[in-house]
C-alpha cells in the first residue's frame, strides 16, 4: 500500500512538473462560419476547432471566443448537449470592443481534435468579423493559471434583404420585348425582309425553294438583325441617410434579380466603395447568371455607406462606356432628379430614357 502510494505521489508530482510548463503551447484555435455569405436571418453554423498537438493533455479550458455583437447564438441546442455555452457578455467588453464574448469549458486528450458548432444568424447586410479567443488553462493540481489570447480574422458577408420591386414601378422602355434595329448584331430568322441571289456562302436553310422556283434560280431569305437587350445597373450612395442608403442596397439588388429573372444581361457601376479586396467592384461587365448576381450580392454586402465619387461623376462615366439600345437602371439614396444633365447625357448616347428610382419614395420615374 505505501508503494502504492508513493508511485501515486511521484507520478502526480512527475505530470504536476510537466504540467507546469505553458498548457496552451501546443493548442491552436480557428473559429469560422459554415457559409461565406449569407441572407439576413438565414441560419448558418460557427464552426470552432480546437486542436492540441503536444503529448500532454490540457486538464482545463476556459474559453472565451470574441464574435460579432450584433450575432444571434442558438444556444438552446448546444447546451442541451451538454456543451456548456454561455454569454459572457454582449458589447463594449472584449479586446476588439463591440463584440458578443461567448464563454464554454472544455479539456483535450493528447492528440486530440475538437471541433464543435453552435447555429447563429445575423440581423442586416453587412461584413461581419470572428476575432479569435481569450483561454485560461492550469496546471494538474490548479495552483497555476495562464490566459492567452489567440486572435485571427475570419469574415461572413450578409446580402442586402430582399424586397418587392413591382414591375409597373419601372417602365423599362420596351427592354422587356423585342426590338429591331439596323445593326449586325445577331439575325433572327423569324424577321425575314425579302429575299435575294443565293451565293453559295448561305446555308442551305436559307435557301426558299418557292421563290427559287419563280425566279429560275436560287434565292435565300434575307433576314432583319436584332439587338439583344441590354442593361446597366447604377447604384449611387451620394445623398439621403443611412436607412435610404440600405434601402438602395435592397433596391439594386431587387432590380438585378428582375433582370436576371428576364434573361436580360446586365452591367453594374456603383460609387459605394467596397470593404477588403475584392476586385473591380466599381464596374462589372455584362453578365448573367448565378455568378454574376453573386458577385454583385457579395459586392453589396460588402459596401460601406459613403462614396467614391459624385452623382454626376458616376453618370458621366455610365455615359462614357453607353451604346444604342442600352437601358440605364439608375437607383439612388438622394434626390431622384438630381443631375438632369448627365442623365439627359445617357438619353442621348443610349436612345433609351433612364429609369431612376429613388429609395426615400421607393419608386421611378
């Protein structure tokens, strides 16, 4: 019995010895979101991994994880597992201010690999920030605590809500059907003009064998060209306050989903500046499809409230890139009828009369 005992005293006093030496040396720490970006309110997981990587297990955790204040964590599931969640505190308390401080206890076996996940959602568009976390650890028998911080930035963006945008609220000027104009764009066979010699360059489609009858030799139909139809969002942020500026977000993307929904290719020029790399987001070419209005929600969601240029500039460089048959989709946070030239300017490149919707009144004219 007393060998016993003393082999138990040497070995808690030998994994006391070790335990001594910093716990958290071999511990490394990620929080991140399930999705990168996100609809407001939509519901996505924070997923945290908790690693240790040294022989020694970490008795004890603490942990303190630093999370956006404006996140709604479901904590009803996590504890319900027995996880051990809890608010520390919402606000003004943590290291990088304005944060939600998440607290849990937790304890790694050598080797081991946690990786827990408790569900939240996000109120309003915006980019929102996982900080990292504050931990206190001890030793074997409690007598010594450590605190350190393990600090990283990992993102989420939130979209633009989603809103109604009636179609009789934007006369699109005749964008939604066909239209016929005198330039080589692309044929339609369904136009057809006259006819004329054949060639031999025509395909043999083309060729009208009751009028090559009449005529004694062969005749293909000679067809109209079409335009394909064609927009350019422009979202201006110069004007109005914040909530008109967040109703232009909603707007903008409301008028790009109705394009997107009538087969319509698209541009989008804005002069709200966009937070972090993410390329040319001042101007994106035409496009269609689901990476095209991603990129464009992203963009959104990603915007801050004030702006790179002016109104006018903005409309000025829409004019400077317009053709014929393009339709300008202008929405704007301030005065609708605010630059009357520069958006006489568009009317006259583009022979289409620019729709502007303002975000006060929610409406165009």
């Amino acid at each position: 019995m007393v060998i016993f005992v003393v082999v138990l005293v040497v070995i808690v006093l030998i994994v006391q010895k070790m335990s001594l030496a910093n716990p958290l040396a071999g511990l490394q720490y990620s929080a991140r979101a399930s999705k990168g970006a996100v609809e407001p309110d939509e519901s996505f997981d924070v997923i945290t991994v908790l690693e240790n990587r040294r022989r020694m297990p970490i008795f004890f955790m603490n942990i303190q994880e630093y999370f956006p204040p404006e996140i709604d964590l479901d904590l009803a599931g996590v504890n319900a597992a027995k996880m051990e969640y809890h608010y520390l505190g919402k606000g003004n308390t943590g290291p990088f201010k304005l944060e939600t401080i998440l607290q849990s206890r937790a304890y790694l076996m050598p080797r081991q690999r946690m990786t827990r996940r408790v569900k939240a959602t996000l109120p309003r568009r915006g980019r929102y920030f996982f900080h990292g976390c504050g931990i206190y650890s001890g030793d074997f028998l409690g007598i010594k605590d450590t605190f350190e911080e393990f600090f990283q930035t990992s993102e989420i963006v939130v979209y633009p809500r989603k809103c109604d945008l009636p179609e009789d609220m934007i006369s699109f000027g005749g964008i939604l059907g066909d239209r016929s104009v005198r330039r080589f764009i692309m044929e339609d066979p369904v136009l057809t003009l006259g006819f004329r010699e054949y060639t031999g360059r025509e395909p043999q489609k083309a060729i009208s064998w009751i009028q090559s009858l009449r005529a004694g030799q062969l005749m293909v139909k000679k067809y109209d060209y079409t335009l394909e139809p064609t927009a350019s969002v422009i979202l201006n942020l110069e004007g109005g306050d914040e909530d008109q500026k967040e109703r232009a977000f909603e707007l903008a993307r409301a008028v790009c989903e109705l394009l997107e929904r009538k087969k319509i290719k698209y541009s989008f020029l804005t002069n709200a500046p966009c937070s972090a790399a993410f390329g040319r987001w001042s101007y994106i070419s035409d496009g269609l499809g689901k990476r095209h209005i991603e990129t464009i929600l992203e963009g959104l969601g990603r915007s801050v409230l004030n702006t790179t240029q002016s109104f006018a500039s903005l409309l000025t460089r829409a004019a400077a890139s317009a053709e014929t048959g393009r339709t300008h989709i202008v929405v704007t946070s301030g005065d609708e009828h605010a630059c009357p030239r520069e958006v006489a300017r568009l009317y006259a490149v583009s022979g289409q009369r620019p729709v502007v919707i303002c975000a006060e009144r929610g409406s165009g004219s």
